[in-house]
C-alpha cells in the first residue's frame, strides 16, 4: 500500500514539475523569442535537386545542371519533333529550331521550348507528339520559364509572354524596347529579366504590370543569377553589375572590358563569366573585385572570325569550372587561380553552354554533335551528330537529354 503510494506521488511530483517548467518558458510568452541562426547575405550555392528544369540552368541561382542516371550503353535518339522555318524583321533567311542561348524546360511529362520559327511548344516528354503551341511575331531563342501553372517566354518581338501552362492561351504580355533573349526568373510573384534595350525589369506575375525598371544599365543578351536577393548580370557593353532585386538599383559595377554574353555563375563567394574578347573572369561577389582572367588560344581560332570568343556560360562544380570557346574548346579550369586543369579540341565552335551531371560534360557544337566528356579529365565518352548547328544547351532530366538543333528539330536522347 505505501509503495503505491509513493509511485503516486512521485507520479503527481513529476507531472508538476513538467507544468512549472512549461509555465516558465511560456508565462511570459510574448518576450520569449525562439533562437535561430543569422544568414548571412553573401552566400555560396548550395547544392539543390530539383526534379524538373524550369528555368534557364534549372533555377534561378543558375544552379542545377540536371540528373542522371546515365546508361552504360550509348545514348540516341528517342524521338525528334520537327519545327517550322520562317523568316523575320532581322533574319531574311529562313530559321527554325533552337539556337543560343536557349535551353528546353521540362517538368513532368512536358517539355517546353521557344523556337526560331516564332513559336513556343509544349511536347509530351514521352513520344514528343504535340501538345499545344503559341505563335509569336519573331524568333523566341530564350529559355521558357515555368511557374505553376504559368509560362514566361519572350524573343525578339520585343515582348514578354504570360501563358497558361496547361494550353497555351495567352494570360498577359509586356512591350520592351528591343529584344528578349534573357531567360525569366520568377520570384515570389514577381518576374524578373534583362533586356537588349538597356534596362532590367520587374513585373507583376499576376497581370504583367511594372514593378520597376532600372536605369539604363545596357544590353543585356545573356540572362541573370538570383543570389541571396542580389543580381548578377552583365552587358554587352562590357560591364559586369551586381543589383539589388527588391528595387534594380546598383550594388556594385565591374569593369570586363568586352561584349559579355554569359550568364554569370556565382558559387563560394565568387562571380564568373566570360566575354566574346576570349577571356573567362572571376569576381569577388561582395564587392566586385577581379580575382583572376583567363584568356583562351589556340584551337580553331584562325579558322573563325570571333576566334577565342566566349559565347557559353560557365559552369561551377566541385572546384571547377567548365566552359566551352569559339575556338572549339572545352576548358576545365580551377575555380580559385583559373588554371587549366584539361582541354577538349571537337570539330566546331562550343556556343552551348555545357551542363555537368554526375561526372560527365554534356553539350554541342556548330557542326552539330553531340558531346559527352569525363568531368575529371576530359575524354571523350560518346558523341553523336544530330543536325547542322548545335548551340543551345542540353537540359538534362531522368539521364534523357532534351537539344534542339538550328536544323529546325528538337531531340530527346537516351
């Protein structure tokens, strides 16, 4: 009888003393404030797996290249899907296809692309039939950018499109001064992107309405990374900025000295990009600063007028970064010096920009091949020819590749 007692009473005793403790943390409970760390603003890029590629590289930071896993046996093609041709304002001969700097964004069992022939396709992932189509008034060369149930693309007739993901009907669209070729990001409900008429532009996703627009900064051809709410992005006047995203103003301004086409990559508090003058750059991200210049020679660059130029958007990953030249080489170089650690020679000039999945480079050239290296040494892993001019870039899903070629077609491989 005691001890039931006493096991009572010990029992009441600690209930009480879990209702003191309780009490104490929340009696005063609108002065407690739950600890967390502070982030800080300049911050390196984490590594994210996503499962679709919405977005030119995946995200807005820029920063997914895609999944595997790769087959042991070479890829080909599944299925092609052939676009129109059509000419337009600045190009009397006929284009079609897809060409630079545009990727494919894919998500389920839909992929999307702009095409040179004026349209934007929806495809079924699986056997490539069609699903919808919008028809614009010029080339679209950007990638499409998926939000929800919503796609932004935009080209070269000067505006921004809002469409429905599911079919294709037009939600809204905004009138810039010139051509679009930067690929969206969407943030928050809000679409951000550079222009070639100088300015770079916030909008309301819901309507398209102006959020703001910045002071003329240049023409922005390449697109932009979004970091820790800071943008990176350059000018083909040869300027490299760093802007706040929440009003476009100026942070800090670098001088590159070139027409720079590059998205620029930012990763370990560092910013890279490179220019048609042949050189690949590497700035600090706090301030600006140059860190180091690496200047590409050799290769093909006497058989082409752009010689050494840069075109590509460089890669990071693990240390590295990958980027391929006109003078049709794919470079490796150390992301803290920019020495080269190996160089790929392939038949023609490398405008794609190359994306790095599970150890193995992945891009295209103007002969129109395919390429896969080795991440760690550059050998050459498989190749495949697919049309006359490869320079957009792969977007990399389920180890199947999505490429479209300026033959007019789109190619899905694996």
């Amino acid at each position: 009888m005691l001890s039931a007692f006493l096991i009572s009473f010990r029992s009441q005793a600690c209930l009480l003393l879990l209702l003191l403790v309780g009490l104490a943390a929340s009696g005063c409970g609108r002065n407690v404030v739950k600890q967390t760390a502070a982030e800080p603003r300049i911050t390196a890029n984490a590594p994210v797996t996503p499962s679709s590629v919405l977005t030119w590289l995946g995200t807005s930071e820029r920063n997914f290249y895609g999944s595997g896993p790769w087959p042991d046996r070479p890829l080909e093609v599944i299925w092609e899907f052939e676009t129109e041709l059509t000419s337009g304002r600045l190009h009397k001969e006929t284009w079609g296809g897809s060409t630079w700097p545009g990727q494919p964004s894919v998500s389920g069992e839909r992929v999307y692309f702009g095409s040179a022939d004026g349209y934007l396709y929806c495809l079924d992932t699986r056997d490539g039939s069609l699903i919808w189509s919008f028809k614009t008034a010029d080339s679209l060369k950007t990638t499409p950018t998926i939000a929800g149930n919503r796609v932004i693309a935009s080209g070269l007739d000067h505006y921004i499109y809002c469409l429905n993901a599911n079919d294709g009907s037009l939600i809204w669209k905004f009138k810039t001064g010139f051509e679009v070729d930067s690929s969206a990001a969407v943030i928050n409900g809000r679409v951000y992107f550079g222009g070639e008429d100088g300015f770079f532009y916030c909008l309301s996703l819901e309507d398209g309405a102006l959020v703001y627009k910045t002071e003329w900064l240049g023409s922005m051809e390449g697109s932009f990374s979004v970091v820790a709410g800071r943008i990176y992005i350059g000018t083909e006047q040869g300027d490299l900025y760093c802007l706040e995203m929440s009003d476009g103003s100026i942070i800090w301004k670098s001088r590159i000295g070139a027409d720079s086409d590059s998205t620029p990559a930012v990763a370990n508090g560092l910013v890279y990009t490179a220019a048609e003058n042949g050189y690949v750059y590497c700035f600090k991200q706090a301030d600006g600063e140059l860190v180091w210049k690496f200047k590409a020679v050799g290769g093909l660059s006497r058989i082409y007028k752009e010689r050494s130029g840069f075109w590509a958007s460089p890669v990071v990953r693990s240390g590295r970064v990958y980027i391929g030249s006109n003078n049709g080489q794919m470079y490796c170089l150390t992301s803290d010096k920019g020495e080269v650690i190996w160089q790929h020679l392939v038949r023609a000039p490398i405008w794609a920009t190359s994306p790095v999945v599970d150890g193995r480079v992945v891009f295209g050239d103007k002969a129109g091949w395919m390429y896969m290296l080795s991440a760690d040494d550059g050998r050459r892993l498989w190749e495949l020819k697919i049309g006359e001019n490869v320079n957009a870039t792969p977007a990399i899903l389920g180890g199947r590749i999505y490429i479209g070629a300026f033959n007019g077609k789109l190619f899905c491989l694996g």
